[in-house]
C-alpha cells in the first residue's frame, strides 16, 4: 500500500507539474481502491486535499 502522506511530502519536495500531481494522486485512488478502501470516501478525500493544495480550503 503506497502511503498518501509521503507521497506528497515527495512531490512537494520536487518540482513537479501539476499534471504529473494528477497522475499521481489517480494512481493513489486506484491503488486503494484495488486495496478494498471505499472508491467514492477516496475521492472525495482526493478532491479536498487537491481543493487545499489549489488554496481553496485552507
């Protein structure tokens, strides 16, 4: 199981594209999902931390 926390400590860490960002957190999703975690509670999870990332929510 890829852990989300690091992942992003990593991208934050580099400079790295926003679509490169997506990529990453829509292999995260599926990962989970494939792991038997709920799709629409990871999404949802997914779209608040990208809404936080955008500064939308702090």
């Amino acid at each position: 199981m890829i852990d989300s926390q690091k992942i992003k400590e990593t991208l934050d860490r580099h400079d790295v594209s926003e679509s490169d960002k997506l990529s990453v957190a829509l292999a995260e999703i599926l990962n989970k999902h494939l792991s038997g975690e709920n799709l629409s509670k990871t999404v949802h999870e997914h779209d608040k931390r990208m809404a936080r990332m955008r500064g939308e929510i702090m």
